[in-house]
C-alpha cells in the first residue's frame, strides 16, 4: 500500500504534528511501543526485559532539532539515562541519532556532542553507543563522525540499511564495527534505494549472510520478519556461525512473544526501547512501516 505508507512518511516529517504531539503525550496507541515518557519508567520496563534474558538499546526519542541548546539538552538526557542505567545496573546500552545531536546545525558541534556521550559511556561502564542510520541525505554527515570516532573508540557501532543500493560497500567499510543490520525505515529516491519488499529482503539477506562469514565485529540483525529469522537461524546451523558473534533486535512493542521466544532457544535479543515525549515521528514511521500497526491505534481508541 504505497499510498498509505506515504502518508504516514508525510506525517512523520511534519513539525507542527510532532510538536503539537510531543504537548500532549504519547497517545493513539503509542503509548504501546513508546517504553515511557520518563527515565523511571524506562528503567522498570528495561528490569523486565532482562529478567527475560533481553538487553535493551535506548533510543531518547526526538525529532527536529534545530537550536544547539535542544542539542544539548538531548546531549544531557542521554547522559543521564546512562548514568541512570549504570547505577540501577541493568544490562542496556543507548542508541542516538546524530540530528538529535546537531548534524543538520552544525557538523563539528555534533561530532562533539557524540564525542562527549562516548567519554561518559567509557566512563559508565564502558557501554556501547549505536549511532543510528537516518535520512539518506545524513549519511555523509553521519559517516563521517563515525570514521573520526571510530580511531578513538571501541564502544560505537552503527547501522547499515539494506534498501540503499550501496549498502554492501557502506557495510564492507566497516567490517571491523558493530553493525545493526536493517531493511530500512525512510522514503528514498529510486536512484538511491530498492523500492519493492522484494529487492530490500533479497538484498537484505545478501548482507546478513556476507556479513556473518566475514565480520570481525558483532551484527546485530533487527527485524520482525518470521522469514528472514528463520533463514538465518538455519544459516548460522549450517555455517557452525558463533551464536556470540551476533543477536537479534526488535522494537519494543512488536511480536513480543516472538521475541521471548528467540530469547528462550538461547539466541542473544536485544530489544530497541525509545522512550521519551516526542514519539509522533517514530510512531508514523512504524505505521508506514507496516499498515497492521493501526490496530494499536484503533484498539486505544475503542478501549476509551
Ligand atoms: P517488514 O515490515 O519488512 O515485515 C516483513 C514481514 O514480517 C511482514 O510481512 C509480516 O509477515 C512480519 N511482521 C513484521 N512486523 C510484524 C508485526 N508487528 N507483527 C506481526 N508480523 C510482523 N531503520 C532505519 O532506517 N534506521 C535505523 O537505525 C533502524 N533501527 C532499527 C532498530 C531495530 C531494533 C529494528 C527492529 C528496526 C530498525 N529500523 C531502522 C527499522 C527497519 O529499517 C525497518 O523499517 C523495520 O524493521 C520494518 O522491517 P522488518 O524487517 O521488521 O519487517
């Protein structure tokens, strides 16, 4: 449903819709796959999920970002919800985006917000930092504050997105990171990424398989996809592939049992939890992603 999907891009990417959401709180069903809107609440969901055997990467919600001071202040919350997670001893790491951290204001500001969020990690825990993958038009930026941190850090990783035509390369390149491996979550031009499920799975695949026999660092696979986790389980058999060199991912709210379940036959989970109050743009991208999700919406509203 191409047109539905557009829709909810569309609404992801609109700045009164986010901040007229991000004032009342998350609602229509959000409040499902959003962990909570404060650090509180985030630690206890997170105390759950690894009594389960699930880790959790937090990703401290926020879109548009356009003035240094709410890059800082999302700077700061990141900082604290890793000091937070530290000392409430809980196993999970955060994941960022680098626009939440200044990459559209200015380049060197966000490499040294990133900077500092990996000196706190070291410092707390020596716990990983998964930069996320964004925009297409990001991905310079993006790359390049991962290569110059890269040299200084061991603690950061980031994700490759299998519908951009050179994600092979992208991910060839950092063979020797910590990569989440997706399909990919935005709208981009026919010129730079696959457009029908067909091509992004096959290509997706491609990936995971190559990187799997060759990386020399840890792959997360994130996916809700009963096949494409089936297809690896029994490759990672076939190919005696350490289940310690790599894990699954899901977002928080989605096949929960499906996760338990991968969890409980011994596979390392990780489950991706956003919390936080500006959860308008993540919910219309997981809406694009897959229509079905209004039924969270429709049920919110029902249940009133
Ligand atoms: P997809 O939507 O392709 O669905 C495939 C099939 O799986 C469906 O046909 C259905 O059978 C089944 N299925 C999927 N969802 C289901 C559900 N909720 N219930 C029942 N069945 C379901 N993207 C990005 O661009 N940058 C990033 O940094 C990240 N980070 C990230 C982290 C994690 C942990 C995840 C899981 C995903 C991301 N993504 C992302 C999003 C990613 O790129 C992608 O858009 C979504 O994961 C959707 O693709 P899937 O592979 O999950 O299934």
């Amino acid at each position: 449903m191409p047109v539905v999907k557009d829709i909810f891009i569309a609404l992801s990417n609109n700045k009164f819709m986010n901040e007229s959401a991000k004032r009342m709180g998350p609602a229509l069903g959000a409040n499902k796959v959003v962990a909570g809107v404060d650090i509180d609440s985030t630690i206890e969901t997170v105390e759950k999920l690894n009594m389960k055997g699930i880790s959790c990467t937090l990703d401290n919600l926020g879109e548009f970002v356009t003035s240094r001071q709410e890059a800082l202040e999302a700077q700061q919350n990141i900082v604290e919800i890793m000091r937070r997670n530290y000392n409430a001893n809980i196993d999970a790491h955060v994941s960022i985006k680098l626009t939440q951290l200044g990459l559209n204001i200015d380049r060197e500001f966000a490499y040294q917000n990133t900077r500092e969020i990996l000196l706190k990690a070291h410092e707390y825990g020596n716990t990983f930092v998964n930069i996320d993958a964004e925009k297409f038009e990001d991905l310079v930026g993006i790359t390049e504050i991962i290569d110059r941190l890269k040299g200084e850090f061991k603690n950061v990783g980031t994700v490759i997105q299998a519908y951009l035509y050179d994600s092979m390369n992208i991910m060839e390149k950092y063979s020797d990171v910590r990569l989440r491996l997706v399909k990919g979550a935005y709208k981009e031009a026919s010129h730079i990424a696959y457009q029908t499920k067909e091509e992004i799975d096959q290509n997706y695949i491609k990936l995971i398989e190559r990187r799997l026999l060759t990386a020399k660092a840890f792959t997360s696979i994130a996916t809700h996809d009963h096949n494409i986790i089936n297809h690896v389980k029994q490759f990672v058999k076939d190919n005696n592939i350490d289940r310690n060199s790599f894990e699954f991912q899901m977002l928080f709210g989605f096949r929960t049992d499906y996760a338990y379940q991968i969890a409980s036959e011994g596979y390392n989970f990780c489950m991706y939890v956003p919390f936080g109050q500006d959860w308008f743009g993540y919910f219309m991208r997981r809406l694009a992603e897959r229509p079905q999700n209004i039924n969270l919406m429709l049920l919110d509203i029902f249940n009133k």
